[in-house]
C-alpha cells in the first residue's frame, strides 16, 4: 500500500543548484553584452581616429598646393589639435619631415627637385573603464607637385 501522505517537492540542494547554474548562466550572457559594446566602442573611435587622421593629411596637402614647399615651409613645426567626438577626446599629432638620404635606399629613383615629405599623423585617444590608451597613426609621403 502506497503512503498517500508523502509530499512530493524540490529538496534545499536541487534549489541551490539550479540558482548557481542560473547565475552563471546570467553571468556569461551580460559578460557577452560587455564585450560586444566595448568591441562597438573600439571600432566606432577607430573609425572616427582614421578619418581625422586623413582629414588632417588634407589639411596638410592643401597647404602644400596653395603655397608649395618653398620658403618659410609653415609645415615644419608639429601641428597639435584636440577634437571632442560623441563625449570622446581625440588627440590630433602631425609632424611633416623632409625626407632625406635614409629614404634614398628605400626605391631605385628618387628625384632631387620632387622634395618629399613624410607627413605622419597620429590621433590618440583614452578609451574604457581603466582609461586604455590606443591610438592610430597614419604615414604618407608627400611631394612638390607644383
């Protein structure tokens, strides 16, 4: 004969167990979520740090076009800028140098009267919780077209 009176339920170790496996399972998915939106954020302030990069390197060809490499060269000196993007502080670094006997060795023909160039611009900027520095840094060459 059965005993009618036995109740059936979850025991206090069935509960525990299905809470820890519960809370780690909330875990994983809002670690996923984290990483997803710091991996947008990356991507976004890259983005945003290659275009003010090239926008500076045009800054910098239309000075070349409206006045050429001669005489004073207003170029020489490091050009430093500060951008604020989205509540996002860019720093904006240029440095045109011109190139000499180091580049020679790099290609078979250089031409004296091309005067080139090596315009580098590097945005940086802090990013994350910790304050993670990262930066891009775009290099080109440059020559009097003119």
């Amino acid at each position: 004969m059965k005993n009618k009176n036995k109740i059936r339920g979850f025991t206090l170790l069935e509960v525990m167990i299905s809470a820890a496996i519960l809370i780690i399972v909330t875990g994983a998915a809002a670690a996923s979520a984290v990483m997803a939106i710091n991996s947008g954020t990356f991507s976004r302030n890259r983005t945003v740090a290659e275009n003010l990069a090239r926008g500076e390197i045009e800054k910098i060809m239309v000075i070349r076009d409206s006045s050429g490499w001669e005489g004073s060269d207003p170029l020489r000196a490091p050009r430093d800028d500060e951008r604020t993007i989205d509540n996002q502080t860019f720093k904006i670094h240029s440095e045109v140098l011109e190139v000499g006997d180091d580049f020679i060795g790099e290609t078979d023909y250089v031409d004296e009267k091309a005067n080139m160039r090596r315009v580098t611009t590097t945005v940086s900027w802090e990013e994350g919780f910790w304050g993670g520095g990262k930066k891009v840094k775009i290099v080109t060459y440059l020559t009097n077209h003119q």
